[in-house]
C-alpha cells in the first residue's frame, strides 16, 4: 500500500471514514464490507458468474421431518437459487416444531438395547456365563462397568 494512502487512511479519527469516498480513486459502488449494493447490480454479478435465483411464489407450506421431529414453516418465503449444477433451496419463515407422530420410540418396557459385545466383555471381565452377564447388564441399565463391579463384588 502506498504509504502517504496508508498514513491518510490512518489518521482518520471515525470508522465509518475508513472506506474511500466517492472521488477516491480506489472507490467502488459495489463494495461489499460496510456498503450498500445495488440489488440490480447484485442479480446481474450472479448472473455473470452462473448463478440463478428464483423465487417461488404461492409456497403454503414447508415440512422437514428428522427421526423425531416435525418442523413446520407456514407461509415462507422461498428462493431456489442453482450455482455449478447444484440446487440451494433457502426458506425464511418461523418454523413450527413439533414431535413426529409416526416416530419410532422405544419400547420402555423392553429395556435397553444390549449389543452383543458388552455381554461377551462383561461375561469375559467377571469370568461369568453370557446370560449371567445378559441379566447384569440389564440390571445394569446396559452400563458395562457397573454389571462387572456388580458381578466381582458378589
């Protein structure tokens, strides 16, 4: 950087004066970082470098389901934007978040799941049969460590 430029910059005494004025010769219109962007302008850069965006218009709803949730979004808007083949899909709307009623929950009376490797340690660990470990470990709440110390320590 020029030094008188950088000294010039420097001296100044507010932030907002540290951007070049409009007849400086490093000015642009389209500056990003704490300038205003034509929007007209902003659409035609995009353009320039492959980028689509569409809006949709009339979209009622938008629903995204995970494994347990629902999140509902009412009357959002919506653009779809298409950038090196790839589909960019933005919704802005104040989602609505609620449990899925189709959604898998686990059988409490059934405990829980117990994987076969915990079983073959703890029976290993506390020199213990498979199902005497299996009942431990049940016992246990599944918890490795606590069926072994439970088993060692009758």
């Amino acid at each position: 950087m020029n030094p008188e430029l950088f000294k010039h910059v420097t001296e100044r005494s507010d932030a907002q004066n540290l951007y070049p004025s409009h007849d400086h010769p490093f000015h642009c219109d389209a500056m990003i970082p704490g300038g205003r962007v034509n929007p007209r302008q902003m659409r035609q850069a995009m353009k320039r470098m492959g980028i689509e965006q569409e809006e949709l218009e009339g979209v009622e709803e938008v629903v995204i389901r995970t494994a347990n949730k629902e999140y509902v979004i009412r009357d959002p808007n919506v653009t779809a934007m298409t950038a090196q083949g790839q589909k960019i899909w933005t919704v802005v709307g104040e989602p609505i978040v609620r449990d899925r009623a189709d959604a898998k929950k686990p059988d409490a009376s059934q405990g829980p799941a117990i994987p076969e490797e915990d079983v073959q340690l703890v029976a290993e660990k506390a020199g213990v049969s498979e199902a005497e470990a299996r009942k431990a470990l049940e016992e246990c709440g599944g918890e490795p460590a606590e069926a072994i110390i439970r088993l060692m320590s009758r």
